[in-house]
C-alpha cells in the first residue's frame, strides 16, 4: 500500500474539478415564462419599428460608403448631397495636387479635415473654415502634404457649372472677398447649455452654420428641421438618435424630419448647417 499524501497539484486540481461542476450546476439555463418572453419580444420590435420610421428620411453617408470620383490627376471627390444651393462633397488631393483659379455659383463653405490647403497665399490647416460668397474669384488651391477637405456649396459633379466656374476665373473681374476662420483662435464660443458650445460662422436671413463642441456627457434634448440641415462630423463621436456618427461622416435631415437625443460620449466636434434661429 502507497501511504504517501497526495501533491499540492493533485488537490488544487481536484479542488477546480469539483467548483467547475459546482459553477456549471449553477449557470444552467432558466427556461424563460412564455409571456414574459413574448412581452419582451413585442417591446424590442416596437423599439426597432420606432428607431427604423425615425430615421427613415435621414440620409447618412459613412466612412466607407458612397463612389469617389476622379476629378483630374491627383484629386477626387465624393458626392454627398445636392440640394439647391450646390453640392456637399468630400474631396481627397495628393500631395502636391492643385485646382485652377475659379468663380463660385453658390456660397461655398469648406472645412480642412486633415492636411493641409493653400489658397493663393493663404495656408488652411485642420478644422480651418473658409467661406467665398456667390460670384467671388478664388486663387488656385493646392495641398503640399496632401489633404482631405468638406465642401458645401460646391459645382463638383455638375459638368456646366463647373465650366463656368472655369472660365469665370480666367476672367480679372471682382477679387477674392473670402473669409477664413481659424480654428487656433479659441474665441466666439457660446454655451447653450451644460458641456455645449457653438461658434457662429456665416448667416444670412434663413441659414446659419456653426461649429458645435460636445463635452464627453453632453447631451441636446431632441428636435425638428424647420429647414434641410446638413451635418459634418469633424472630431470624435455623437449619437443622432440611434445612430452613431464618426468623424468624417456625414448626414442630412431634410425639412420637417426629427432628430432623437444629440449624445456623446467621448465628446465630438461638427459642422451644421440648418435654418437659422432668430
């Protein structure tokens, strides 16, 4: 007969055996009560019904969705939306790439994302706003290190106009009557309400658009669009309702559509554009 005592292993492994049996008995599936589980089936598809009819006008552009198109050697660009006053595109230049002077058609408004844009003698970085009003001349533009960019207001994609435009800035009629708004001057902000602040950066009688900041937390208790409202993610995350938009995404609500609860958590920076509240 073998009298010598078990190992500490030998133990430690019959130990674990017998609270992995233990552990096992006690996760066991509950079979759920019928009802309870119909209830809560109904529940969620109601939510999903909810969520699916609130977004169902909202038209969301992510990341990796929508067609690039090569504008000419170097850039491309990728539609967003066209409305009445042109179009809202994202546009990509390779290092060294540029674009010949030319004439604006609407008011166009255009935001650095990454990189950099040199317009004339002017340098724009990220997150760097510039505005050219309708029929003013725009020097040629061109990105050093390569740069991605939103434009609002835009001829791309719309082959007569942007011969016009083409051909308007051969013309020395008018000058440059742009405005740039740096985002290194940290002023002009205004705090709607706890963790919300927006900055002001053109209007006229039925448009504004603003730059908003969300602190991580923020919240913006749900509204309507009086008027088509466009929305740019520049930095971090935000929930529209249900959806989660990244930066570089994109959203229109048209007029008369909702938004759910505006939320961040890790805090976010956009770009919107919409009816302007008096």
């Amino acid at each position: 007969m073998n009298n010598r005592p078990e190992s500490l292993n030998d133990c430690h492994e019959t130990d674990q055996v017998d609270l992995n049996r233990f552990l096992l008995a006690g996760l066991a599936p509950i079979a759920p009560n019928p009802k309870q589980q119909a209830t809560l089936r109904i529940g969620i598809m109601e939510r999903v019904a909810q969520s699916i009819a609130e977004r169902a006008d909202l038209l969301t552009v992510r990341l990796k969705s929508g067609v690039w198109q090569t504008l000419k050697s170097g850039i491309r660009f990728k539609p967003l939306w066209t409305g009445t006053q042109g179009s809202s595109v994202l546009i990509e230049f390779a290092a060294g790439a540029s674009l010949p002077a030319h004439r604006h058609s609407w008011v166009e408004e255009g935001i650095v994302l990454r990189g950099d844009l040199e317009i004339g003698e002017l340098t724009l970085g990220p997150l760097d706003y510039h505005i050219s009003p309708i029929g003013s001349r725009h020097a040629s533009i061109r990105s050093r290190q390569g740069a991605l960019a939103f434009l609002r207001g835009t001829s791309l994609g719309k082959k007569p106009p942007i011969l016009r435009e083409l051909v308007g800035g051969v013309l020395p009629l008018g000058g440059d009557s742009s405005r740039t708004i740096f985002a290194h001057k940290n002023d002009n902000w205004i705090e709607l309400l706890e963790g919300v602040f927006k900055k002001d950066l053109w209007s006229d009688e039925n448009w504004v658009s603003r730059i908003y900041r969300l602190e991580p937390g923020a919240l913006v208790p749900g509204h309507s669009h009086l008027l088509d409202e466009e929305c740019m993610m520049l930095q971090g995350e935000v929930f529209l309702g249900d959806i989660l938009l990244r930066a570089g995404e994109y959203q229109l609500a048209p007029a008369g559509s909702l938004h759910g609860d505006v939320y961040s958590d890790v805090g976010a920076t956009l770009f919107v554009r919409g009816a302007r509240d008096y």
